[in-house]
C-alpha cells in the first residue's frame, strides 16, 4: 500500500469539543471550568480538566475536584450543528477527508501543493477558518502517516499545530509515554508499566516477539508496528462503517438485572433504527463492559443471517448480558455499550405497513414510521416509562448510518 514520502496528512481534532460549543454559545462561561453532564462527565473544558476533571468520570467526583465548575446540561442539537460546519470547512480544504468522530478527521493535502500551497499553510488556514466561520479551536497534526498525526495533534493540544517532518518521525516519538499509541488504554498501560515499560522507545526496542508473549499477537503486534511509525493506511473517503454501537456510564451505584435489560433494551431500539434508517443489516452483536476496578470485557455472537430485526438483535444482546452477569455482580458495572458488526447493505424496499402489524420486522418498520413522525419517545417500551431517555449522540455528517 501506498504511503507518501512526504507529511501531507493532516489530523484535525476540536478541543474539548462538547465544552467548547457551550463556552462559544454562552459568554459567561468562557474561561470558567466547564462540565457537560450531571451524572456523568460527557465533556470537560480545559479548565475543568485541569482540577483532574475527565470524561466518563462520576459527576460527584468531578464536582468535588472542581467545585467551582458550572455542570451545564448537554446539548446535541447543537453539537451536531458545530459538527457540520466543521466537516464543511474540511470539505471546501480538500476532496480527501475521513471522518474519525464527530469532532476529528484525517485530510490528505498532498495533491494541494501547487494549488493552497504546502500542508503547514493549508493546515494554518484550516484552522483560521474553523475559528472564524464555527467559532470553535482546532488543533492539526501533520505527519507522514496517520497514526502519527494524530499523536502530533494530541501533543499540540490544545489549539496548537505542529509538523512532524520525516527525518525528525522516530526522534519525536521514542520519547513520547507510551500511553501515546493508539490503542494502548489502563490495562494495556498497566501491563507494560509493570514490565518497566513506560516510553515509546521502550516498547520499540523490546522487540515484537516479547510484545506479543505479553499482549498477545494482535496487540503485540499492532504495538510493534507503531512504536516504529510503520502505519501504511492511506486517508479512505466514501466508505460506509463496519459497525456502529452506542454505550452509556452508569456511574458507581448498584444496578440491578431488571434495570440493565431495559439499558440494554432501549440501547437497541436505537440502534436497530439507525441499522434500518441506513439501510444496513447486522450480523454481529457484541457488548462492551467496564467495571467498577476500570478494568473491561466484552462478549460476542454472530448470528447465521444479517438482520436488523430489533427483538433477534436484542435476544442475542441479552443472552450475552447473561453470561456477563456474574461478574457484574462481583465487580460492579460503569459502562454498558452495544456494537453492532459486520454489517451489510440491505437493498429490500421497505413499504410503510399498517399500524396493526404486531411483530416481526413489520412492526419494526412501523415503528420507525411512527418515530420519525412524531419522535422517539412518541411510542416506546413499558420499562421505558419514567426513564430518562438516554442521550443520542451525534454522528458523523459524512455516514450514512
């Protein structure tokens, strides 16, 4: 596979993007330490993040280390809208874009050179026209592969910029913590700090024979891979997702089976009409779990047939639920999150049916009717009742899921 010779990638990331449109669309709060969320830390302004604020933390904790914070409900209409304008202004800088999240992108500037200019203009233009058109800061790494530009970005934060140039790739990133490669979270983190293992060149230099004894071939091998900045994926554009998942903090109190079937119930409701409304089908249902320790598990099935069928969905999501059960009573249970997998197109015309289809995937498409008439909520399950609706985060403008 191709990889260009030259740092044309560029890795545009939004800072602390949830609490950055509230301190843009409230003036009162620019400046001040700034929590999205009650229960659960969604977002954390920098400030915040300062106190030792982060992301999925419990809202009592966060509020104790910060109590001067202002806990601000959040707002997904508008993150959305901020979301949109962004990936426009990315589209008018290059053809070449691959949305990652809502709030970050790779962008390929390399054919750009004669026409805007080389990638660090056309990086420092991205951002000026972020800044003024949305209003919002944007940090850009810029480097030869991708996985290297997102580590530049992530050590340019925030509202910074920063080139890695190829001859100077390896003497950036060996003295990075190692908490810098991608994919390395608190466990993996763990399992090499125990080893002595603490920066990116001590991972490079351990060899990819002990990695994998260590983390396990996958792992140990992807770990090898990047400490030597060997990422030979290109910017992709136009390609639909593989998957698509949704997941909710539970904070740190006690949950009972009843009240995690009916997360779990509403979690594929939702997604079952994303699956639907883009026309996809699933084959795969995994659910991801983290625990009260931090530490994290995950169950899978794959069904013989694509569906996108909410109750086969479901069934196959509960009977992974239950083999987890036990050690959610043990531990303690913070994050329940759905995956759905290997997904497909699904190209049948789907005909609005009558309202007294009763079950299958006729009452399904019913449903969806229903819902995209009058909202979500218009029409909903008994064990939704008196629940608080779980917050559906933005996509990415550029799916079609």
């Amino acid at each position: 596979m191709f990889v260009s010779r030259d740092a044309t990638i560029l890795h545009a990331d939004l800072d602390a993007f949830y609490a950055s449109v509230e301190q843009r669309d409230n003036p009162r709060l620019r400046g001040r330490p700034v929590i999205v969320g009650g229960g659960v830390v969604l977002a954390a302004s920098y400030e915040a993040k300062a106190r030792g604020v982060r992301t999925a933390m419990n809202g009592r904790q966060a509020r104790q280390l910060c109590p001067s914070a202002i806990v601000v409900p959040p707002r997904m209409e508008a993150y959305s809208a901020a979301s949109r304008a962004v990936f426009e202004v990315f589209a008018h800088t290059t053809p070449l874009v691959q949305g990652i999240s809502i709030d970050e992108a790779f962008l390929e500037v390399g054919g750009l050179l004669k026409i805007a200019g080389p990638p660090i203009d056309i990086a420092t233009a991205l951002r000026r026209d972020v800044l003024e058109q949305v209003g919002l800061a944007i940090t850009v790494g810029i480097a030869r592969t991708k996985f290297l530009a997102k580590v530049a970005s992530g050590v340019a934060k925030p509202d910074g910029l920063l080139l890695v140039p190829p001859d100077g790739e390896l003497a950036f990133l060996r003295p990075l913590p190692v908490e810098r490669l991608w994919g390395v979270g608190r466990v993996t983190t763990g399992k090499l700090h125990a080893l002595g293992i603490r920066t990116v060149a001590d991972v490079a230099d351990l060899g990819e024979a002990t990695l994998v004894s260590v983390l396990g071939r996958a792992a140990g091998r992807h770990l090898h891979a990047l400490a030597h900045n060997h990422d030979p994926r290109p910017v992709e554009t136009g390609g639909r997702r593989h998957s698509i998942g949704s997941q909710q903090a539970l904070g740190r109190g006690l949950r009972s089976p009843e009240e995690l079937d009916a997360i779990l119930a509403g979690t594929l409701d939702r997604l079952g009409r994303r699956l639907r409304a883009g026309r996809r089908t699933c084959r795969t249902v995994m659910l991801r779990l983290r625990f009260a320790d931090f530490t994290r598990a995950t169950r899978s099935h794959s069904m013989p047939e694509a569906t996108a069928h909410t109750a086969t969905l479901l069934d196959a999501a509960r009977g992974l639920l239950a083999t987890a059960l036990p050690m959610i009573i043990e531990q303690g249970i913070t994050l329940l999150g759905v995956s759905l997998g290997n997904l497909e197109d699904d190209r049948s015309v789907q005909l609005a049916l009558p309202f007294d289809a009763q079950s299958g995937p006729e009452l399904d498409v019913t449903l969806d009717a229903v819902h995209k008439r009058f909202g979500s909520r218009a029409v909903t399950r008994g064990t939704q009742l008196g629940r608080r609706p779980a917050l559906e985060v933005p996509l990415l403008p550029t799916t079609g899921d």
